[in-house]
C-alpha cells in the first residue's frame, strides 16, 4: 500500500478497509508516513466524512496503538461517562459516588484539565491528601472494595490520537464529526469500560454549539460503542449557560457535596439523575430508567451516597472530613460580588466568557504548564430566567488577587439582562441509545 494512493481514494469519495485504516494509523505512529500526507488524508475525511464501519475501524486502530487497560478482575459491569466539555460541568465528582452506592462499579480513569477549569484529578485534589498516583492493582483492588476509584490517565493510552489530535488542531480539521467521534471513543474504550455514558453538550457554552451537530455526534459515538462491543448511550444536554453555580475546583467540590446531600442545584442534580440512570441500567441493576432513577434519589435522601463519596476519598487518602465540613476546602482570600447595573430579567449568559473569566482567576490552566489555584473560581448567583433589580449579585468571584477589574467586566459583559421575563432552554434536548 502506498499513502499517496490512500489519500487519492478518501478524497475521491471512497471508503477505506479495515486494513488501509490500519496501515495509516500505525505508519503514522511509528513515524514511516509524514505528518504533511497526514494532514492532507485528515482534510480528505473532513471533506469526505467515513461511514459507519470506517469509524469504528478507525476508533480500534487508535485504540491498538497503545496500553488497552484490562478491568476483567472488577466485578461486575464496569460502566463509564464521558462529557464533551462545558463550563461547571462536575457531573463526574457526584456520579462517582452516586452511581458506586447503589452497587455499579465505576473504575474512573482521567486527566488534568486545560481551559476553564480544572479536569477531574484536579478537582478531588481541593481534597487534602487526595491521591490518584496509584498502582493498577489497588486501583483494581479499591473499584472492587468500594465501588469507585480514580487514576491518572496512562501516558502511552491511544497515543496514535494523541499525536493525530495535535495535527488536526494545526490543520483545521478539528471540527469533523468522524474524526471526533473516534478520538473521543477511543480512550473510553482503551480504558476498559464494559459500558459507556456520554453526556454530549450542545449551546454556546460547548463545544458542538448547534444541537444538529450535537445529535450527529452523539449518534456516531454511540455507534462506534456498539459497533466495538461496548453497551453506549448518550444524552444530549444543555450548555448554553454554565451547569450548576460554581466554577472552580474547591467550590465544585462544595457543589458536589451539596447535591450529594440533596441540596445541590435543580440542573446539575437533574443531570446527574439522567446520566446516572443510564448508567445504573447499563450495569444491569436496573431494568427501567424510572426504577434506577429511584434507586439514586433514595440513596441520596438516606445519606448512602455522601458516604460512599467520604470513603471514596478516604480510601485515596483525601481528607474525608472536609466532606462533612466543605469550610475545610481551599479557600480564596478575597471575595468579591459582581451586581446587576439594571433591572430585569437574565436572558442570557455567555457560558464559555464566563469560564474564562475563571480560568484568568487561576482556576484552570491557558497551557500545560499553568499552574491552578484550587481556592478560587466564581459561584453565579443568577440563572437564565432569573429577576434581578440593580444592584443584586450576579455572580461571586472567589480570588486571591486584588487584579480582578478586568474579570468583573467580562463576567459583567456575559450577562444579558432584558426587560421581558424569558425561559431557559430545556436542560435535556435527545437520548440516543
């Protein structure tokens, strides 16, 4: 086989084996194909797209390119979520524990965060003590024992993605449904779960901002799943303001703690119902969406889930006390409120301003080498929908520096506030299963 000829038949508008797929992802990652044929076979496919079989094809070849994580030893169906991304989306520190409570194990492995905020890792590190530097075996041994554990991602984890996602992000072919698709399924796969969850974001704050394009995407990830012998589903959710009210490590933390007691924010706890519903019956411990549903809202009234949550930290080292006493997180040293200059209604928040209006606070990383404050971030104290007279909170900026006039501008500048009462859009738009 010869590349030039492959790159001629996608751009023609045909469609590759199995075997042509596998030649281009291991020649690429062993360095024998050049980054330029690369590039110009990736803008063949955002010109061309792949049907259903080319992207589960291309989703294996990435996945074989590196470590495959074996979870055979955990009992049980091991079942995972993923999200597109958003601004407070911290749906994963309550699921963890949520979802474990009720016997579903969720054997978690993640990352650190570039952007608004920081990734998973960064957020259980508020908590004192909390560690995801652990051998695969205890990761195992603790998924067994408590039902929830986190790990640090693998660095050789799908590194034929790795390598492909930069070039994309230097080529302009970063938005192309079959090439997200596979980068994203491949690393849930690579990590051995049994059965994935994904909580595909659509609205101005996410990354998909159209819901067509956000439908499209869901519907190709959960084919891939299927298609690769992993049970997926996905709901589509709305990120056209942020989830929740707080943006920021420790205060997500805090948030979390606080739907986990059942007093969390009606979206986020809404959310986190729906995507762990789906994953209760993945598992099998369910047979209904309803009946799983039930099964999460009475572990969170009987205080089963905020305990699962303390010995899940517990048993990573963190300080579980902080669970019982959220003043016990990281805090900032100056706080300061944002207040409406007008009366009316909120109409609008510009999800991802207001993420960066975070991430310039330290509470996420502009570069790898960004270091986070876990203490500061920002908590809204208004919603889309939300009255306001002047002069009332709009949002809280949690910081630890007196720099913040620019970032009270921006957050100033993400809120619209009109004369007419409006209604937010629909938190949950599609389920494609």
């Amino acid at each position: 086989m010869r590349m030039v000829d492959l790159i001629e038949k996608k751009r023609n508008g045909f469609s590759h084996t199995k075997e042509e797929i596998d030649f281009i992802i291991e020649g690429y990652s062993n360095g024998e194909i050049p980054e330029y044929q690369m590039s110009a076979w990736a803008m063949a496919i955002f010109f061309q797209d792949m049907n259903e079989e080319e992207r589960a094809d291309l989703t294996n070849a990435m996945v074989q390119s590196g470590d495959v994580i074996d979870l055979s030893d955990i009992e049980g169906v091991k079942v995972d979520k993923h999200s597109t991304g958003g601004v407070g989306d911290t749906t994963t520190l309550v699921l963890a524990p949520l979802v474990a409570s009720v016997g579903v194990p969720v054997a978690k492995m993640s990352g650190r965060g570039l952007g608004h905020t920081g990734g998973t890792i960064d957020k259980l590190e508020s908590i004192p003590g909390f560690n995801v530097e652990i051998t695969n075996q205890q990761f195992i041994d603790l998924v067994n024992k408590n039902k929830a554990a986190v790990i640090g991602q693998t660095q050789n984890l799908t590194p034929a993605d790795k390598k492909l996602y930069g070039l994309r992000d230097v080529t302009a072919t970063v938005n192309s449904i079959p090439l997200i698709a596979s980068s994203i399924m491949s690393k849930k796969i690579a990590s051995g779960a049994d059965a994935i969850v994904l909580d595909v974001k659509t609205g101005a704050g996410a990354f998909m901002k159209e819901l067509d394009e956000s439908k499209e995407l869901a519907k190709a990830m959960v084919k891939i799943g299927n298609d690769l012998g992993r049970k997926t589903s996905a709901v589509i959710s709305d990120m056209s303001q942020p989830l929740g009210f707080a943006i920021g490590n420790a205060l997500e933390v805090k948030e979390a703690v606080e739907t986990l007691q059942g007093n969390g924010p009606k979206d986020l706890t809404d959310l986190c119902l729906e995507l762990g519903s789906h994953m209760v019956v993945l598992a099998g411990k369910a047979d209904t969406l309803d009946e799983a549903k039930q099964m999460l809202e009475e572990v969170i009234q009987n205080g089963k889930a905020l305990e699962h949550f303390k010995v899940f930290a517990e048993s990573q080292g963190g300080d579980a006390s902080v669970i019982e006493d959220v003043e016990k997180l990281p805090k900032a040293s100056n706080i300061v409120e944002v207040t409406a200059e007008t009366d009316g209604y909120v109409s609008g928040i510009v999800a991802d301003q207001i993420g960066t209006a975070a991430m310039m606070l330290g509470a996420g990383r502009a570069t790898k080498t960004s270091e986070i404050d876990l203490a500061v971030g920002l908590e809204l104290r208004k919603k889309i929908g939300d009255k306001v007279s002047k002069g009332d909170s709009l949002a809280t900026i949690h910081a630890n520096t007196d720099q913040i006039d620019d970032i009270k501008s921006k957050i100033l500048q993400s809120f619209t506030i009109s004369e007419d009462s409006v209604e937010a859009q629909p938190l949950i738009y599609d389920v494609i299963s």
